[in-house]
C-alpha cells in the first residue's frame, strides 16, 4: 500500500478489438506474466480475464476480452457478448486494432456498435503490431481513425515487443478513480487456478495442431488434489465433438496428446513454482457446445449464446 490511502486509484481497463488483435498479449506485458493464453489463431480467448497491474499509485485492472466478430454460434454469441460486458462494466476502454490492416470491416462493425453503446467511460485507440509496418504509415492511420470516431487518445504500440507499452500504462494509469486497490498488491490475476491449468492446455492444444484443430473443442481441469510432497495432480478432460478429432487429438501412439500435456505440465510448475503431475484425458461429447455446464467452466453465460 501506498502512504496515503487518498493517493490511490483503481479501476477496470477493458481491451477490446478483432480476434487476433493482441489483446491478450497486451495484457500479459501489462500484468509482466502470462495470465491469458495467446495464440495466432483467431478466437483464442473466450471469456473475460481478469489481470492487475500497479502503476505508481494505480492499481489498472485489465479485462482481456474474447475478440469481437459477427457471432453464428451459440459459444461465438456467448464470447462475443461477454466482450461487450466487459466494455460496460469499464472506466477506461482500449480498442486495439492492428497497424498492418488498419480500418478493416470488422473495425467499422465495432465502431459502430461503440457509438450506440457509448457510455461515459473514455475510449482510447491502440494501434497494435506497429513492428509489421513502416512508421510513416502510422501517422495517415492515427488520422483515418480519429477521423472516423473521436478516440480520448491515440496510442501506437507492440504489444509484442513491448513498444509504447508504457505511455499507454501510465495514460491510464491517471484516468482510474481514485479509491482504493481492489485486490492485494501481490494479485496478478483474477481467475480460479483451475481455469487457468484448463486454458494453458487449450493454448499447447492449439499451438500444437495447427491447421487441424478442432474449433470444437474445450479442457475442464476435472480434479485437483494437493499432494504432501508439496506438488498437485491435475486431471483434466478435453471435449471433442466428434469421433475423429478424438484420433486427431491423440495422434499416432498417443503421441499429440503426450506432447501436449507435457508442454501445458512445464508451462503450469513455471507459473505456479512447483511440481505438477498433469492427466489429460480426451472425451467425445457430440453435444456439448449446446451443453450450460460447459459455458459456466468456461466462465461464459450459457443463456448469453441464445
Ligand atoms: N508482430 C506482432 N505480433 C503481435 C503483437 N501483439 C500480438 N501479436 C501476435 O498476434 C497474435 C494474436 O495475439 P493475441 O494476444 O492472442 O490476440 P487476441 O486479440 O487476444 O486474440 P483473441 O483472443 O483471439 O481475440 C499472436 O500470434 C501474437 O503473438 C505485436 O505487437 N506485434
Ligand atoms: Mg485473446
């Protein structure tokens, strides 16, 4: 804590913008640990992640968000209005978009919704990925942008490399209301641990099969149990809609499935500084995006996806 409490702000940030747009990989470099999975396929996170960062006397919390698209399917319309409700729930709210594509439909589509929905929180603009492209194109978009709608504030970033990573904090940091810290100072995170070893290996799963993997499919840690050596065993189940992507999913010998649990194992005990003994086990639910239980572990409203 700070000297005096007065000095204090606090508050929610929300990132919102395209799938792929780097929201996650923003939000890691903010909280300085890897609390939403990232990948380079679309539509990687699905719920809203909490991560908290301090700035001097701010406590910034960030809402990482399921990227914003045009919704066809129960699980699409539950993620895309958990984006929208954490926008809501916002004192600042960030767009990403990336520098290489620019003002793209989907863009226009969530500039749109923005100038129905604006509430009072400032809206911010974050041109991510500016490592993709010259600088001297980065002045035209900045000006397309604002003249497209009247953004609080521009920032131009790589979320990746870290580039204006910090401007963007401290801006920030200063709209935040003043009160005090809404978690302990040592929180980075504000996600059951359980949700966080089930997304780590839907990020290995995903890392590892490409082009083949199934969009339909989720990982529910099943079983936790603390063992008297200090370290855990973790069962978790992968659901698969179909007979084939089970065999996809566990490939030749068992081979994918192997690999995978042993990347999200060490990934976990690096996270959580001890030994993990990770169970991974594969099932076929030809029903279960239409399933509520699924969606409350995934931290998704079931009835969000009517
Ligand atoms: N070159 C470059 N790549 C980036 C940058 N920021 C993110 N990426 C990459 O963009 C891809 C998507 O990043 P994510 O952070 O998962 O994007 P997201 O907006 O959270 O995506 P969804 O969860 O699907 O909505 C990953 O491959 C990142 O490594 C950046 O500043 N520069
Ligand atoms: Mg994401």
């Amino acid at each position: 804590m700070t000297d005096t409490q007065q000095d204090t702000r606090a508050g929610f940030v929300a990132l919102i913008g395209e799938p792929n747009a780097g929201k996650s990989t923003l939000l890691n470099r903010m909280v300085g640990a890897k609390v939403s999975i990232v990948t380079h396929k679309v539509q990687t996170t699905r719920a809203r992640i909490r991560g908290v960062a301090l700035a001097g006397a701010s406590q910034i919390v960030f809402v990482d968000t399921p990227g914003i698209f045009r919704p066809k399917r129960r699980l699409d319309r539950a993620m895309v209005s958990a984006a929208w409700g954490g926008a809501a729930d916002a004192d600042v709210v960030v767009l990403l978009i990336e520098a290489h594509r620019g003002l793209t439909e989907g863009v226009e589509a969530i500039l749109t919704a923005l100038e129905e929905r604006s509430g009072p929180a400032p809206i911010a603009l974050a041109i991510n990925k500016i490592d993709r492209v010259p600088a001297e194109s980065l002045l035209a978009l900045t000006k397309k942008m604002n003249d497209r709608y009247a953004f609080t504030e521009t920032f131009l970033i790589s979320a990746e490399k870290g580039r204006g990573v910090e401007d963007l904090r401290d801006w920030l940091a200063g709209k935040l209301p003043e009160g005090p810290w809404l978690y302990p100072e040592d929180q980075i995170a504000d996600l059951p641990l359980r949700m966080i070893a089930a997304e780590m290996t839907r990020e290995k799963l995903t890392l590892r099969l490409h082009e083949e993997l199934p969009y339909q499919l989720t990982v529910e840690t099943e079983k936790w149990e603390e063992r008297a050596d200090g370290s855990a065993r973790i069962d978790q189940i992968v659901y698969v809609a179909r007979d084939g992507h089970k065999g996809i999913l566990l490939g030749k010998k068992g081979e994918t499935i192997k690999a995978v649990g042993r990347a999200s194992r060490e990934e976990l005990e690096k996270f959580l500084d001890r030994r993990i003994h990770l169970f991974l086990q594969v099932k076929v639910r030809p029903n279960w995006l239409e399933e509520r239980d699924r969606y409350g572990e995934m931290g998704l409203d079931f009835n969000d996806g009517d």
